[in-house]
C-alpha cells in the first residue's frame, strides 16, 4: 500500500463548539452516524454536521476516546453501525486493511468542490478519505520559569534535561517535566517521536520486519526513562487530559504536547491566565545530535462506511462537507490546525507550524505499522517502570508484533 499524503499545515487553538442550528445541506435523506474522537476541533466538525438533520436526514454522533477500539468491530457489521469514521494517520490503516471504507473520488467529484488537493488522502489512487486538520506534538515551556533558572529555550531533549536539574536544583519546581506515558497509545506515540528523532527506522527497508531492536531504539528508551526521573512518581498515568491540570496548576514547565490542545494552554481567559500568558509554543525537540524534530506529523479526517446504503453513504458525506465548509476555518481559526481552504493561522499554530517547518515527518501509513504501534505501547511499561532492560522491553514488542503481524497475514 502506498500513501500520497501530502500535507499542509496551520494551527490549532480553542473556542466553545458552534450552537446548534438546522441548515439547508441539499440532503434530500439519509442516516449519518458519526463515530470519532472527543476533543474540542471534532466537536466543532460533528456540530457542523449535526446542522444537516432534518425532517428526512438523522444525524447522530458517537465522540469517546475509545473510538480506535470501536471503529473495526462498528463497520464490519452489515449494515455498518456508524457511516462516518472521523480517522487518523494510524486509525484509517486497520479500516483499509479490512476493506471497510469506500472509495470516495465520485462523492469528491460531485460534493467536493471546495476541497483542497492536500486534503485528498489517496491509498493506491483512489481517494480514500478526507483529511481536514493537521496535527503534532511539539514543545511548551514556561519562559518565566525558564527566565528565574537563567535557562534559554530549549531545542533539544539534551537541553531539556540539563535544564529540568537546573529547575529542581534551585528549588523552582520539584517535577518539571511532563510526557504522555500512559500505556497504550500514549507511550507508543512517544517512542515513535522519539526513535524517528534519533534516525530509527521501524521495519526492514521493503519488508514488513519489524526493525527497532537497535542502538537507536536503546537510545530513545533510555532518553525516555531520563525524563521520566524529572516527573511526578505516577508518570504512568499521565496522558494530555491530565496533564492539562498540571500545567495551569504551574507544576510542570517543561512539556512537549499536541497541538491540537495547546490553544486551551495559552488561553488567557481561561483557568489560569498567568500560565497562559508565560505559555511559549515552540518546534519539538531534536535528540542525540539530530537535526529532524522527534515528533510525527498526523492528519485527522474523515472515512465513509462500506458496508451501508449509497443513499447513506451520500448523505454522510454531504454532511461532513458541510461540517468541514470553508465558513468554520475563518469561524473557528483557532480551534485547530485546520487544513481547509481559507484558514489563517493563529498563535496556537506556531509549534505546528515550526515543527513542520523542521522537517517532522508524517506517522507511517504502513498496512503493518498500526501492529507494531500496539505491541510498542503495550510493552514498554516494565522498562519505564525499572523491570527490565531497554532491550528486552523492545525485544518483547517484536516478538508481540510478529505474532499479530502472522496472524493478521503480514508475515509468514
């Protein structure tokens, strides 16, 4: 399978999701049922939809973080239990796997005028979602905190550590780095960030053998781990929603988070203005002397059911186009890292922004990938917990990925 993505990017802030109110979508009928994600940015695309529901056309809308563990199980029924999947670089790989999204080019052709060509995501030619935000981890720090240690920004992870012993040194703050470390995807995600920030490559070039049992991967565990001893003693739960509490609460100075919530960061009408207002979003950082941020670029977007009616599937579409329409970039700029035609960045897009700027590469859409992403996040605790070693924890995510990867046919 061969991905041309191509992506652009903006930049992502908050504001309160849009009212609800009927709107003239030209859908004559149909069901749209809307599984995704639950943040602030979805929340403004899914009521955008929701303005299509009629007389004739119902509109529903599933949002639950759980969404990844839903999505398979939820299409492969017949008729599909939801006809729209909000999905993502690594989410849309096990629907394509299966087969349980249509082709979208005569939906594109007929409804999707204002549709950049960025926003077409094309697996084999054919268009097979539609991508309408953008999205990446990159670096906050606290400049006052920073300024009171006599530190500069930093840009590496090198400097982040040097610069967190600094910081609990002088008594400034006792954790001052946070990560997102829960196990799952969290954790995965980070050693993603960080092993393509040390040069790694996940398989062996042109196969689907899994390749990170390796001084790089060593590497990026142990930068891990380091960061760990800045952090609070229950790091392994920590995942974006509960770091959010810590940050405002100036526990933390140091973090690099997603974009897509760094707008309720330096948000100074919010709850806690003052932090908001030292909140600098810079690049993610380099590692190890590299000069490619150790972060990944995403895309969020939207796939249709297979496995509904036309009438369905044509109403769907209709009314996620008008969820995603030009009017809600220029309405609800800060909102996201919008791709859609017409948007103007904010403040909230700089991290985006640079950390594009800096070569960040996109998450891989390898058929295989999404495997060997769930065996990493479920078998790096022991590590980060001091059960075992770096390469044991990394040998037992491909001895857990080459079992799934065989039963799922990827490997003999």
């Amino acid at each position: 399978m061969k991905s041309l993505l191509r992506m652009t990017a903006a930049a992502g802030a908050l504001l309160a999701a849009p009212s609800f109110a009927f709107a003239d979508c030209g859908i004559e009928s149909g069901s749209v049922r809307i599984l995704s994600n639950d943040f602030e940015a979805l929340h403004v695309v899914a009521s955008g939809a929701e303005e299509c529901a009629s007389a004739t056309v119902e509109v529903t809308k599933n949002q639950t973080t759980e969404h990844k563990n839903i999505q398979v199980a939820a299409l492969t029924t017949n008729p599909a239990t939801y006809t729209v999947a909000v999905v993502a670089n690594n989410s849309v790989v096990p629907l394509l796997n299966d087969g349980l999204i249509r082709p979208l080019d005569d939906l594109v052709e007929k409804y999707g005028q204002s549709l950049e060509p960025t926003q077409l995501i094309r697996i084999d030619g054919k268009v097979m979602a539609i991508a309408f935000m953008a999205n990446a981890q990159h670096l906050h720090y606290r400049k006052d905190l920073l300024e009171e240690a006599g530190l500069e920004p930093p840009t590496s992870y090198e400097d982040i550590l040097a610069g967190a012993a600094i910081l609990r040194e002088k008594g400034i703050l006792a954790t001052p780095l946070a990560a997102n470390f829960k196990p799952g995807f969290d954790l995965a995600e980070e050693f993603v960030n960080m092993y393509l920030g040390y040069g790694g490559e996940f398989f062996e070039p042109g196969t689907p053998n899994a390749s990170i049992v390796n001084e790089k991967g060593v590497a990026a565990l142990e930068t891990m781990k380091a960061m760990s001893g800045f952090m609070g003693p229950d790091f392994m739960t920590f995942d974006t929603n509960a770091i959010k509490p810590m940050w405002e609460a100036s526990e933390v100075a140091i973090l690099n988070g997603w974009g897509s919530r760094a707008s309720a960061l330096i948000d100074t009408e919010g709850p806690a203005p003052e932090v908001a207002a030292n909140t600098v979003l810079a690049a993610a950082p380099t590692v190890g002397g590299g000069t490619t941020p150790a972060a990944t670029l995403w895309w969020d977007g939207f796939a249709i059911a297979k496995n509904i009616s036309d009438e369905d599937a044509e109403a769907s579409f209709q009314a996620m186009m008008h969820g995603i329409r030009p009017e809600v970039a220029q309405e609800y700029a800060p909102v996201a890292v919008w791709l859609i035609k017409g948007y103007e960045p904010t403040p909230a897009a700089v991290g985006v922004i640079e950390t594009l700027k800096a070569g960040a590469k996109p998450f891989p859409m390898l058929p295989y990938m999404g495997v060997l992403f769930t065996a990493i996040g479920e078998n790096l605790a022991e590590f980060m917990q001091g059960q075992e070693s770096a390469e044991q924890a990394l040998e037992d995510a491909t001895q857990a990925y080459n079992t799934a990867a065989r039963e799922a046919g990827f490997l003999n």
